[in-house]
C-alpha cells in the first residue's frame, strides 16, 4: 500500500525569493514532506500518448494499451483507467480531441482541460495566488505571442468567449513558470503537472528535497533532515551542470538569478561536497549502500580530487577546456542526432577530460559518461553501458548527489542490477562475442575480471541495497518499489533452482545479521568486482583516473 498524503509544510513569505514553503515540523531525510495524488492539473506529454496510459501513466514494455474508441488519441492499460479519466475529464475533451485536425500542444491541452473542468471562470483561482507570472519577460522575450494563440485555441474549443483569453494567457504564464516535469521512476520526462501548493517551493542548487512521481501523484522528499520552519528548496533544473549553464537555464526559463551559495562561490561538486556532504552521508553503520561507497573515504577523496582541480585551473589552456566543455556538450548534441554512434562517442570520449584530470565528478564530465552509456545501450552494447553506469555510480554520484537514498542514485543501481541480470543469461560464447569490438587493452581488462563475477551474488547484493533505499528514494508501496520487489522475488526464485550455493546462503544469513563473516567476505567480493569494472572505464575513454 502506498503512503497516504502528507502536507508538513507551510507557507512563508522569504527575503529574496518572495513566497516559499518551509517544514512545519522536523523531517527525517528519506521522509515524505507533501504528497497530493490528484494534483490539479496532470496529463501527457504529445509524445507520450501512443506509449502510456493516459490515466494513470504506466508505460508498458510490450504494447498492449488500448485507443479511446471515440477519439483514437489517447491510450489506456485497463478499462478501470478509461473509466476513471472519462469520469475526470475525457468525456469532455473526447469529441474536441476527435475533430482538432491535429494533437493539441500539451499546454495548450491543459488550458483547455482546466477550462472544461471549470476549475476557473472569469476569474483567476485563489489557489494561484503568489505565484509568479513572468508576464513582462515573457512579452520581452517574444513568448507571450504564443501564449496568445495558445489560449485563443483553448477558448475555441471549450466554448469561452474573446474576453477569456486573456485570463488564459495569464494562467499560462503561470504555467509556464510554476509546472512540473510528469516523470517515470527512472526520471524519465513524460508530462506536466500544474499544482499550485507544491508550486511555491523555491529553487537551490544544493536543494534538501527532491521532487518524486508515482503515477499521478506527485509528492516531496527529504535529501537531509529537516528543522522545523527551515525552509524547503527543490532544484527546478539539472544541478550538476556548470554555474554558467544553471545559470542561462534557470535566467531563460524562470527568469532569475540563483543566489544559491553553490551559485554565489561558483562551487565545484567536490566543494559542494564538503560543504554539505558530511552531514548528509552520516548514516547507520550497517547500511547496506555504505559496504559499496565507504562514506568515511568520500570527504578525503572529494578534498584530493580538489586540489587537483586547482593545481590545473592554473594552466590557462586546461582551465578553458574545462570551463568550454559543458557548451561543447550541449552544442554537440543539439546538432548530432542524426549522427552515427561511432562519430558520437569519438567526440564524447575526447570530452572526457574529467577522468584524465582525476576529477571525474566536475561538469561536463558526469553528462558526458551518461550520454556514452545512452548510446552504448541503443546499440546494445551492454559491457561498455554497464562499465559507464558503474563509472557513474561509483565515481561520481556521491559527490553529485551526497544523499545516499537520491532517486538518481537508487535508479542508477537498480539498472546496473537488470543489465547484470541481462548478462547471467548469456553463454560463454555469447559473453566472449560482446566484447569482440572492443580494443585488445580493454578486452583483456575485463577479461581478468569476469572469472571472478558471480552473478547470483552481485545481483543479491545490488537488489539488497535498492531494497534498503527505495522506501526513502520513491517512497513504500510505490510503483518502483513493488518493481523492485518483484525482481527480488524472482532472484530468490533463480536462487533455489540453482541451489547449492554456498556464497549465496552466507550473503542471505549476513544480509539478516552483519556479524557474520562468511557472508560479509562474499558481499567484500562482489565490491571489489563492481569497482575493478568500474575502473575500466579509463580503458574506454582511453585516459587514466
């Protein structure tokens, strides 16, 4: 069952960001600090339509959804959905969604399903007040035009009149600045959602909540603990990028200037670190995600990969290279989508100057391993993807995100545990043949290493850790943690086919009590493995850590 929902915050007026909210009691890291399950505005990206349902937002692996019989636009996995979304909203919209000569634009269709609920009139709704418009700058940007049009379709087809387009316009600037990013439990981007409590959290780079989806439901979590009437911040952007693009992004979409203290010292992740990271990572000793990443080894680390950083930043032409890579990234990307993989990762891997310098955590680096991984995975080259993900799971996630329970974290292990359950499954033949494109320097690398993989048990220890965690990530009887139960389940099912195993048996009595020493030498095992893979990253990029 999952966790009802909570509001422990209240709203607070701030000195520099306006409205706010704060926790109106402690909150342990790891809890739910608000949960709403029907938010007031929550629907499907136009992309996504054809792949999920459009209720409540599962997207299955084989295509089995089924059309609205009426319109053909929307899709559901079950009757008991369609019957719940027409009750909500679709009866309204069916017929509309049937003559438009073409899928409405995703605001453009949350307008108009606002506007067929009658959530508002002729007036704006009470429950929007506070929050911010950025009416001028949207008009000074040349967005507001848009808006325009947008809202004048909105009002054509649910029957308002010329006067109320303008009042739609207004709520989609509100909109525009205030809406979430509907997401899978892999962080996948797949809808907006418009809740206007949730909305008043203002933004930190170094946020202490993280915003967590489970369907519908939208909900905030703690990073770190949290005092009463300590004021709660989420990260409206991707926070490991550089200040420089944090910056442009948060000024194009939100139009403000983070004064965060990351923003305000031009923090590296090492800095922001050692700032927070030592009061975010004290956890019991006995937690399973400390026996992978030994919290007491991070703080002197992120201090050696520091000082690195600051010896080069003296070299002029290594400090420009470091400072240019992020807009090389995003450069790169915009405009190689059609390029074939090989020319894509031949430029990513020379981006990878983060793991020659020792300093693997630091902007562009992160983003550049993730986008390898990506590519490694769409042509199925799943040693390579696994040793990325890995790289990125060991190397640079506890700086990046110092809370052990992060989503992106807990994410992270759970899919270097599925691809490892992938690779069980091949012969030694098959093995052999994924890595025959690789160099003989890296092939002989991981060569060494897999006589020492048993996969029973890097499974039982990885599946043990996202177990522990994802009651804090996503939240108990979520969506992800009934998938991580179900894979569990069918772990401990292969276990007694294969039968037999001693390592198994231990780990299964040390996972129950952590005295015993049987068990800990095997989970030691399975460790030093994940990071002797994780090293041959440096193969791969062809540069050292």
């Amino acid at each position: 069952m999952s966790e009802p929902d909570v509001n422990n915050t209240t709203r607070i007026l701030t000195a520099n960001a306006g409205n706010g909210l704060a926790a109106s009691q402690n909150i342990p890291e790891g809890s739910l600090i608000i949960k709403i399950s029907n938010p007031y505005l929550t629907l499907l990206e136009k992309a996504h339509l054809d792949s999920t349902c459009s209720w409540c937002f599962t997207k299955p692996e084989n295509s089995t959804l089924k059309n609205c019989g009426g319109c053909k636009v929307v899709r559901y996995c079950s009757s008991d959905c369609q019957k719940k979304d027409w009750q909500a909203i679709h009866k309204k919209e069916c017929k509309i969604l049937k003559t438009s000569p073409d899928v409405l634009p995703t605001p453009t269709r949350g307008l108009l399903q606002l506007a067929l609920r009658h959530k508002f009139r002729d007036e704006p709704d009470p429950k929007w007040e506070g929050l911010v418009m950025n009416k001028t700058q949207l008009i000074e940007a040349g967005r507001y035009d848009e808006l325009t049009l947008q809202s004048m379709i909105a009002a054509k087809y649910s029957g308002r009149g010329d006067r109320w387009v303008f009042l739609g316009a207004q709520v989609l600037c509100q909109m525009s600045s205030n809406a979430f990013r509907v997401t899978l439990p892999d962080d996948t981007p797949i809808g907006l959602c418009f809740e206007p409590t949730l909305a008043l959290a203002n933004h930190s780079c170094s946020p202490n909540a993280v915003v967590v989806f489970d369907g519908r439901a939208i909900s905030f979590r703690a990073l770190s603990d949290i005092k009463k009437g300590e004021e709660i911040r989420i990260s409206y952007i991707e926070n490991t990028q550089t200040r420089e693009n944090r910056g442009a992004e948060l000024e194009h979409r939100y139009f403000f200037t983070c004064q965060c203290e990351k923003c305000f010292k031009d923090e590296t992740a090492y800095q922001t670190f050692l700032r927070l990271g030592p009061q975010i990572v004290t956890s019991p000793p006995d937690r399973l995600i400390n026996m992978l990443i030994d919290p007491t080894s991070l703080p002197k680390n992120a201090t050696s990969c520091l000082d690195s950083y600051n010896k080069l930043s003296l070299d002029p032409q290594i400090s420009q290279a470091l400072n240019s890579g992020q807009n090389s990234l995003d450069a790169y990307l915009k405009s190689s989508t059609d390029s074939p993989p090989s020319e894509r990762l031949s430029f990513l891997r020379n981006l990878c100057s983060g793991h020659f310098f020792g300093i693997p955590a630091i902007a562009p680096s992160p983003a550049v391993q993730h986008n390898i991984f990506l590519i490694h995975l769409d042509n199925q080259s799943w040693i390579p993807a696994l040793i990325f993900l890995l790289s990125l799971a060991l190397h640079t996630d506890p700086y990046n995100y110092p809370a052990p329970h992060h989503l992106v974290r807990v994410v992270r292990i759970f899919t270097i545990a599925k691809l490892f359950k992938f690779l069980s499954t091949l012969s030694p033949p098959e093995f052999v043949l994924l890595l025959s494109d690789q160099d003989i320097e890296t092939r002989d690398s991981i060569q060494k290493i897999v006589p020492l993989l048993d996969f029973m048990d890097v499974l039982q220890v990885l599946m043990a850790i996202v177990s522990e965690e994802v009651g804090k990530s996503h939240g108990v009887g979520s969506r992800f943690a009934k998938e991580i139960e179900a894979e569990v389940e069918d772990l401990r099912e292969g276990r007694k086919m294969a039968g037999g195993r001693k390592s198994g048996e231990a780990l299964e009595r040390w996972l129950v009590d952590r005295r015993n020493d049987e068990g800990a030498k095997a989970a030691k095992r399975v460790v030093q493995v994940l990071w002797a893979l994780a090293n041959c990253v440096k193969t791969l990029v062809g540069v050292n850590l």
